[in-house]
C-alpha cells in the first residue's frame, strides 16, 4: 500500500467512524425522547431500558452506515480540498482516479463488515428489541398456540383449517377436499371441530360428501352422510412452526430468509414480501460503496476552498433522497408492481449511474 492510500484511506475511516458515531447518537437519543415515557409508563426498570437501546445499537449501525459514508466522503475531500492538497496531488502527477481508489477500497470494506454484523448479529439483538418493546411495552407480541386459517396442499387433497392450536392438536371448520387421478372431486369432509392425535385425525359433527361422475356426461352426483365423529388414520399434524409465517424479516439472517421461502412456496403461499426483503438485504450491504461513488465527484468538484458545512449538508440531503427512492421502491415490490430483483436494486442502480455521470465532468 502506498502513503497515498494509506493516507486517505486512514483519514475517510476516521471522518466516517466519527460520523457514524454521531448518526448514532443522534438517532439513539431521538428515540429515547419518544419512547422513555412509554417504558416508565409501563414500570420497567432501568435494566430493561438500557437493554432495549444496547439491543437495538447493531441494527442502527447497519442503518446508519451508507448515510455516515457519504458524509464522510464529502467531509475528507472538503477538508483535502480547504487544505489544497487535492490541487497538489494533481501537479504531482496523482490523477483523481488514482486518489479515489483508497476510497472505493475502504467502502467496499464497510459493506462486507455492515453485511456480517447485519447477518450475524443483529437479527438476534433485534429480536430482543422487539420482545421487549411489542411484548412488555406495547403488549402486543402474540404468544398465542393458535394459528389461524391454514391451507395446506398434497397429491390430490387440500386440507382448509380455520384455527389449530399447535399446543393441544385441537382445530376448528376443518375443510378436507379430495380429487380423483383426473383431478375431479372425488370426496369433501367438513367438521365443526377435531383434533390431531397420535398420527391421527378425530372429527366431530362431520358431514361427507362422496361425489360420482357419468362416463362421459359431466354431470356430477353425490351422496352425503353424517358422523358425529369420525376418525382418519395416518393423518399427521401439520408442521410445526406456521405460527412464525409472519415473523419480520429484520430478525432472520439471510439463510433463515431463504428457508422461510422455500417453506412458504411447498405450503402454497406466495411469498412476495419474503422475496422483497431477501433481495434488500444484498442490495442494502452495497450501499456504502454506492454511496462512495456519489460522493466522490461531489467533493471534487472544487479543488479549493471548499466548504465544510455544505458538504455536510448535501450529503444528508442526498441520504434523505435515496432513503425515500428505497421505500417507494420496496413499496412497489410489496405491491407486485416492481419484480423483487428490480425493486431492491434499482434505487442502487440510479445513485450508482448518477454519481457514475457527474465523476464524468469532473476536471482530471
């Protein structure tokens, strides 16, 4: 490595190091102000308080990255620029490409270490967070057994269950569906109530309808019975865990995301949101060199005389853009108007060509 690098790569990671402090601090104590009364209200103890912020610091850091990168970037060249070292890199041969590698090699840097500690660590801390806020505060974290209306697909049978209770078996407006081998009903169950035990099914207040088709004709017959109960062997319960369908995508790593859509799409549900929030996990970790890129021909722009607080202020400006760009965009993928893979990386993308177009009027 040479002094060249050595020297601005060490002076952008201390600017972004000191401003991601700051972000931090600043977005820590807003939201302490807002949600203090709301913990005091509820009687929680100090302990609990200060492990709900301490928890909540990983996923801040992730957040606050890409915002503290742009401001360091505008911030380090303004100081190069107010200090005419920028003027005199260039006379002695330094072109302006050559002064941004040190740059684009540390942000680089910083999406791999955001990625890892967004994978790593802070699911599981925010998992912590949000017990504590939605379970002791807004007393909303749903610790119910009960799973509500469950469809569930196989080879010739749809199983339609109104409410399962994980804990005991029990079920309610339970809906069996049969086909034949030419996927015509053949056979439909349904009860009021039953219950999933030992390997087996046990409905009560049952009524069966038995279908019969004419060769040929199309018309459709059926005969109907009634059991007060009624008991299907070799039925098992269905999988653990569809309680967690729901569970948010900020606290699952990105394998735990990936087998939740592959359960989702054997169960038969489309998966959408899962698909938005995998794909924004990769396209958020890139970021801060996204972020490099735009601030780079910003803070060359003027190779003297530069100033600090405008340069501040035009990074958080343009943090502020890309923030609302990236939720209109995640907004669309939710909604189907936008592919999950275009909806992620699009926002990435436009930033990426526009901080791309401006270093291309930059004077080398």
């Amino acid at each position: 490595m040479s002094i060249i690098s050595r020297y601005l790569g060490v002076s952008f990671l201390k600017t972004w190091a000191m401003a991601l402090a700051c972000f931090i601090v600043l977005y820590t104590a807003i939201d302490f102000i807002e949600k203090i009364g709301d913990f005091l209200g509820k009687g929680l103890g100090l302990k609990t308080i200060l492990l709900f912020f301490a928890a909540q610091l990983p996923k801040v850091t992730v957040l606050m990255a890409p915002v503290a990168t742009l401001v360091a970037v505008m911030v380090s060249l303004t100081i190069l620029a107010r200090a005419s070292e920028i003027v005199a890199f260039k006379a002695g041969g330094v072109s302006l490409y050559r002064l941004s590698v040190p740059l684009l090699t540390a942000g680089l840097g910083i999406c791999l270490t955001m990625f890892l500690l967004s994978d790593l660590v802070a699911p599981r801390t925010t998992a912590v967070a949000n017990a504590i806020w939605l379970g002791q505060v807004r007393e909303r974290l749903n610790t119910s057994t009960v799973v509500k209306d469950i469809w569930i697909k196989a080879v010739r049978q749809v199983q339609h269950l109104g409410s399962y209770d994980e804990a005991d078996g029990r079920v309610s407006e339970v809906t069996l569906i049969f086909t034949d081998d030419e996927m015509n009903l053949a056979r439909r169950l349904e009860a009021k109530t039953g219950q999933f035990l030992g390997g087996r099914l046990i409905l009560h207040e049952a009524l069966d309808k038995i279908y019969s088709h004419d060769q040929g004709g199309g018309s459709r017959n059926f005969q109907v019975k009634q059991h007060d109960t009624l008991t299907l062997p070799d039925w098992p319960a269905p999988p653990p865990g569809l309680g967690r369908v729901d569970q948010s995508s900020e606290e699952l790593s990105v394998a735990q995301l990936w087998r939740t859509i592959d359960r989702l799409q054997a169960e038969g549900f489309g998966p959408v949101r899962q698909r938005v929030d995998l794909q924004f996990k990769f396209s958020f970790a890139l970021l801060p060199l996204v972020m490099v890129v735009v601030g780079l021909p910003i803070g060359l722009w003027r190779e003297k005389g530069s100033n600090i607080a405008l340069g501040l202020a035009a990074g958080l400006l343009l943090s502020f853009i890309y923030l609302i760009t990236m939720e209109l965009a995640r907004s669309l993928g939710y909604s189907g108007l936008l592919p999950p893979l275009v909806a992620a990386w699009l926002p990435n993308l436009v930033f990426f060509l526009f901080g791309a177009y401006l270093f291309s009027y930059v004077r080398q």
